[in-house]
C-alpha cells in the first residue's frame, strides 16, 4: 500500500523547471546563432536575465494544481513572444553581429515547442500522479453550509486531478450531518487534523472571528481562502482564481512568496556571501582562530541550533566569544562573564557573526532577513506575540530590519520582542531589494558607529 502524504510537491520542482527553460533557450542559442559573431558570454547573460524578468512580469511559472491548460498556453504564447522581441532588441547594439531572423526564428520555435512539451508533460504528469498513487493531496475544510460552499465541495470530489481532500464543514447556522462542528472547534480541529487550507464563506461569520482566524492561519501557516457570496470581499486585496468556474478569492502572499523573488534574493545570497568569503574570511578566519585559541580554551565556531525557515532547525555558526559553558541557551547580557576579552570586541564590531555567511552559501540563512532567536525564545514567545511564527515564512538573516533600527541584543523586556517582531513582519510584507542594500549599508554604518546593545 502506497503510503499517502499530504501537502505540497517538492519545493525545488519549480526551481527544476526554471532552470531547464534556460538551459534549453542557452544551448539552442549557442548551437543556432553561433555563426552570428556574437560575444557568447554577454548574449547569454542578456538572454537570461531577460527571461527571468518576462517570466516574473507574466507570473509564467505561476501554475498551480487548479490552473487549466488554457491558462498554461497562454502563459507560453505571452512569455514567447516578448522574449522573441527582446532577442531581436539585442542586435541593433552589437555592431559586429550578423543579424539573421531566420536562426532567430527556428531558435524560438524550438524553444516554444520543447519548452511547452516540458511544461505540459509536468502539469499532466503530476495531476496524473496525485490520482494514482494519492499522494500529495491538500485536507480542506470548508467554513459555512451555503449553497455556494456546497457547490466548492463538489468541485473537490469531482475534480480528484486537483488534489484535494474535503474534511468537512464547520457552521454556527447549520446542523448537518457532514457539518464536523462550530466555528470556535476550528483551531484544535485544523491542528489535529492537519488541516492545509481553510475555505471560509463570509457571510458565516463575524468580522471579529474572521480577524482571529486570519491571525490563526498566519501563526499556523495554513492557507486561508474566501467563498465569494457577498461583494464586500472585491473591495479588499484579494486574487481570484478558479476552480473549474467556481471562483475563489485568496489573501496576497508577500513579494518572497514569489518564486522568481526568492530566486532572486537567492542569486543576490550567493554572490554576497561568496565575496564576503573570498574578500575578507579567507585571510581573517585565521587571524580570529589564533587570538580566540591564544585567549581560552575551546573550539574556534560555535555551533548552535536555531528555528529557520517553516520553522525546521539548521546549524547557526559564529566564531566563539564565550568561555565553554553549559549556559548557551541563556542570550548574553550586559557584562556577562561568560564573554572574553577577544569575544567583547568580536560582538561589539559584529565580526563574531561573519561565519555565518557559509549558512548563507550553504542555503540556511540569507545576508538580510529576521535573526534567527533560540529556541527557547521561540517557545516563551510563539504564544505572546501576535505575528511571532510569520518570522519564519523566510530564511532568517545575519542582519535584518529590526537590528538595524536598534532592537538587538539582549531581550530585556516583552516590549523590546514585541518591537522586533513589528519590524521582521515589516520587512516580511514589504520586502524589496532595494530595502535589503540600505539594511546592509546601515549595518556596516551601525559596525563603525558601535551599539549600546552589541554586547
């Protein structure tokens, strides 16, 4: 028997796609316009990143397990035709180029046709997949008993190809016996029963509890969506989609739930540690070994785990400022006796903090993001602050929003959490490169200027 998991395919699957798509248009470019007098290097790059931006313009590779065929067709026919356009762009400026629209012509006809080949095969597959073996299905509850919501539980049983798993209804109105219990029995049901996501018509219930439970999904990370039976809903930041022709309204994800988003912070990742490495760790990680081993006793890292990304521990590294102890869970405070001398300045200047840019190469943390706090603090806080768990919707960061706007160190108070918090979830829904260079640019400021609270 084929054991059934719920939840979604792997995450690397539309990373995989992307970059099949390049490697497709870069090896047929490199075959067909070779006889071009083209600098290879520079037409590539070009094409590459012009793909990338088309592809995040028109959301191409956002298609999902309710996205029809139709649909995908016409995400191809888009993305193919600006990017023919902007091959053709890329002649005018090379002077030396031989301009041919015949090679440019089989190029992007192949490419079309392999490339949708690909994404069908993919689509289809997958659906064809989550029939036969059962397996990567979405348990689905529906708030409310209305005929609309009826009707979205049909979709659900009719459409297996969707992957969906109804677990049942939940109504203050109605009594029925598919209607699992109240609203209130939501919280402990969704938990229990590992529920993904919550469709919720409103009309069932109060702006107050609909407020609560956007704040449930949030510190859960459950997907909540809305049953269009009341034009209230349009006037609100909203995405439509559909399923068949049943219309469903989900809340907007941040800019990082994107996937060419978080492509891109993950090439800027990647290129930003990998100089820090090279630049600056490779002649000084050994100059801070010696005068860490000269000092005491003990390892020249400290390695600790931390909440990262969904929550799932990953091993923060840092060069060690403290004596050996069996106190690390307890933050560093105030001249704490447990920090030597070479640890003191290590912490006031942030260097203690730079081996971390090998969890950022490695894919655990990102140069700019929420800090990532002890566990400790993630179970005394998770509870008390509202928001808290949306910190880990992202990979958490070496720097980030609230440590540049003063909040570090040492909690000190719930207020000084409850601060930090406002901030990462700032960062989290409004996220742009741009905010991540001045958030670097102001930590190496915040470095030479020295922190009351770096200690």
């Amino acid at each position: 028997m084929v054991a059934q998991q719920t939840g979604r395919y792997s995450k690397y699957i539309r990373p995989i796609s992307i970059t099949i798509d390049i490697l497709v248009i870069t090896i047929l470019s490199l075959y067909f316009f070779r006889d071009l007098n083209l600098n290879m290097v520079y037409y590539i790059a070009y094409q590459t990143l012009a793909w990338i931006f088309i592809a995040f313009l028109l959301k191409f590779y956002e298609v999902y397990r309710f996205t029809t065929p139709v649909e995908i067709i016409s995400k191809i026919f888009k993305q193919f035709s600006l990017f023919i356009l902007v091959v053709i762009a890329f002649f005018p400026f090379a002077k030396t180029v031989i301009f041919s629209g015949k090679a440019i012509a089989i190029m992007t006809t192949i490419s079309f046709v392999i490339i949708a080949g690909i994404k069908y095969f993919l689509f289809f597959y997958l659906k064809k997949y989550r029939i036969t073996t059962k397996n990567n299905f979405r348990n689905a509850i529906i708030i409310g008993y209305t005929p609309e919501a009826i009707r979205l539980k049909e979709v659900f049983d009719n459409r297996q190809d969707y992957g969906y798993r109804f677990q049942g209804y939940f109504s203050d109105k109605k009594q029925n016996p598919e209607v699992k219990g109240r609203v209130d029995d939501i919280k402990n049901f969704v938990i229990d029963q590992k529920i993904d996501e919550i469709y919720c018509s409103l009309n069932e219930i109060s702006n107050e509890k609909l407020k609560e439970l956007v704040e449930f999904s949030d510190e859960n990370n459950k997907t909540i969506k809305f049953i269009p039976d009341t034009k209230e809903i349009f006037s609100k930041n909203m995405r439509i989609d559909y399923y068949e022709l049943f219309p469903v309204l989900s809340l907007q994800k941040t800019q990082l739930h994107n996937p060419t988003i978080k492509g891109i912070k993950r090439g800027f990742d990647i290129v930003f540690s990998f100089l820090v490495i090279v630049l600056i760790l490779s002649w000084l990680m050994p100059l801070i070994a010696i005068l860490i081993k000269l000092e005491s006793k003990g390892p020249v890292f400290f390695k600790q785990g931390r909440p990262g990304l969904d929550e799932n521990e990953f091993f923060c590294y840092k060069f060690r400022s403290m004596q050996v102890n069996e106190t690390t869970e307890k933050e560093a405070s105030k001249n704490d006796p447990r920090v030597t001398k070479m640890g003191r300045f290590m912490r006031k200047t942030s260097i203690d903090e730079l081996p971390q840019f090998f969890n950022v190469l490695l894919g655990d943390m990102s140069v700019v993001g929420p800090r990532p706090h002890l566990w400790s603090q993630n179970k005394s806080y998770a509870s008390k602050v509202k928001k808290y768990m949306v910190r880990h919707y992202v990979k958490p960061g070496i720097t980030g929003l609230a440590q540049v706007k003063g909040y570090r160190g040492e909690i000190e108070t719930d207020e000084d959490m409850i601060n930090r918090i406002k901030f990462d979830v700032f960062y989290i829904e409004n996220w742009s490169i741009v905010m991540d260079i001045k958030i670097i640019i102001q930590t190496v400021v915040n470095i030479f200027k020295g922190e009351d609270k770096a200690y």
